[in-house]
C-alpha cells in the first residue's frame, strides 16, 4: 500500500485478517510450483550447471593457453579439449556418487522393513528366525525364549527381545534369571534400545553382555550373516505433498472463504495506489478461484469409505 495515504485502523485489521486467511492458499499454491519446477526442470538444471562450470573451466584453461600457446587454433582446441575431459570427470564422479546414495537409501529402507518385520513378528518366529541364522555357521540349539550357540571356552546366548518398547531394568532381570548357569561367555540380546540405568547394570555379571540396537541388528548379524527374514511390514511412503493431493486441496471448497478475502483485500487496496489495474487483475483472478472452489464438484465430493467390502 502507498505510503502517501492514511489508512483508518479498521481498514488496516480488515487487510490483516484477509491476508492471514488466505495464506495458507498462497501456501499451497507455493508447494504445487515447487514440486512441478522439480520434476520439469531437473534436467535443464543439469544442463546448466554442466555448461556453466565447462565455461568456467575453459576460461581459466584459455587464459593459462595464451602465454604458453602461441598458435589461435591450437590454443582454442587444447583449452576445449582439457575442459571437456575435466567436466566429463565431474560428471562421472557425481553420477558415482548418486548411486552410492541411491544405494545407501535403498539399503536403510531394507533395513527399515526388516526392524519392523521383527518387531511386529510374533516371539515364537522370531526365536525361530535366529536360531536359522546361527545355525548357517554354528552349532546350536533353541528354546521357547533364546538361542544357545555352543563353543568349547564356553556358550553364547542370543537373546533375542526385539519390542517397540527399550528394555526395562525388570525386562533385564528376567533375561538373566533365564539364562543364569549355563556357562556363559557372552550374552547377546537384540533389542530397539535400552534404558540408560541398565547399562550401570553390566559390571556385575562374569560375562560379557552385548547389546544389539536397531541398525546394529541388521548391520552386525543380518547383513554379515546374509540371513534376512521375509518382509511383511512394508513401509509405505504415503507423502501427501503431490501435485495431485495439492491441486485438491487449494481448490477444495475450504479455500473458498480465503481466496474471497484476498479479492477483496486487494480490489479496496487498489484504491490507495497508482498501480491499481494489477491490483484489479489479480482481484478478478482471485474471485474466479473462489467461485470454481465453491461449486468444483470434483474436489468436494467426498469419498464414501467401504469398511467392511
């Protein structure tokens, strides 16, 4: 708004109660040009880039020819061909280093999925599930609660407590009263977490005691032992910030109230500045959502949700 004109308080706290209802349209409206520039534009991007740093690179290589090459055509040819080979390098080192995080992501979802699949399986296959794994490489024997794996300079329990809950200091008695007497050399549970009290706990038993949290399972036994469980919790992205979901959302009829009081907000404002047809376009632009929100049929119908088909 013009500076040169005063506006009463009234007007003023109409303007700001419009806008502050109509932003969260603006801000949908936002992330929808966000997520199409994305996925239009990557690759112009990476054209860009390519062509901007080769520019830059030629520059520095064509100034460096000059004092040493005294021949033009020489000079343009080296300095070309030495851009060429030093963006071809970037190139290939980037395009290695997206993989690597390609792989890195596709690798922390397997993991994701495995943890889930062993915390929601029941007891009886997760005992069982172990007892397959240790069994690949060791001699060993299981019961209703853990695995003994047995060696000559003594035993080691794999005690498997995978819940979505840590490990309790009376979840921690109950695993040593189980396995106390049974030539322990070490005692290893797989577990979400533990409480911080418990480690306090592991100085008083003549065994080692290891435990094993979240990536630490998959990384130190499921993966060394190349043994993973059969997926049955799957992860399933369900982000909501697609065009689709978006364009339902800033049209819906919700949105009808705020994109109304940004025309309206915008037609008395430009009364008070010299650019006042802009202020009208957009006004007129505004009326139009508004209208379309309040009877799109498409985007307000809601979904009937058959429970039991």
């Amino acid at each position: 708004l013009s500076n040169n004109f005063l506006i009463p308080n009234s007007l003023k706290k109409f303007l700001i109660f419009s806008l502050s209802k109509s932003q969260t349209s603006f801000n949908v409206c936002f992330k929808i040009y966000n997520i199409v520039k994305n996925k239009c534009m990557r690759k112009i991007y990476t054209l860009v880039d390519f062509l901007f740093r080769f520019i830059l690179i030629f520059l520095f290589n064509f100034i460096w020819c000059t004092y040493f090459i005294k021949a033009k055509m020489l000079r343009w040819a080296i300095s070309i061909g030495i851009s060429l080979i030093i963006c071809l390098l970037f190139v290939a080192i980037s395009i290695k280093k997206d993989k690597a995080n390609k792989l890195f992501k596709r690798q922390k979802n397997h993991m994701s999925d495995v943890l889930n699949t062993l915390i929601y399986m029941p007891r009886f296959n997760v005992i069982d599930f172990f007892y397959r794994l240790a069994s690949t490489r060791h001699d060993c024997t299981k019961n209703n609660k853990y695995i003994t794996i047995k060696n000559q300079d003594g035993n080691v329990i794999l005690y498997p407590h995978i819940t979505p809950s840590k490990i309790t200091l009376l979840d921690f008695s109950n695993i040593i009263k189980n396995v106390l007497g049974k030539n322990i050399k070490r005692l290893v549970v797989p577990c979400v977490d533990v409480e911080n009290n418990i480690i306090t706990e592991l100085d008083k038993f003549d065994f080692d005691i290891v435990f094993l949290k979240n990536e630490e399972i998959y990384l130190k036994l499921l993966k060394k032992y190349e043994f993973y469980p059969e997926i049955i919790i799957k992860n399933v992205n369900k982000s909501k910030n697609t065009l689709k979901f978006l364009t339902t959302s800033a049209l819906n009829k919700k949105r009808t109230k705020g994109y109304f009081l940004s025309a309206l907000c915008l037609f008395f404002a430009s009364f008070f500045n010299a650019y006042k047809i802009y202020y009208i376009c957009v006004s007129s632009i505004l009326i139009l959502l508004a209208i379309f929100s309040w009877f799109n049929i498409k985007f307000n119908t809601a979904k009937e949700i058959k429970l039991l088909d």
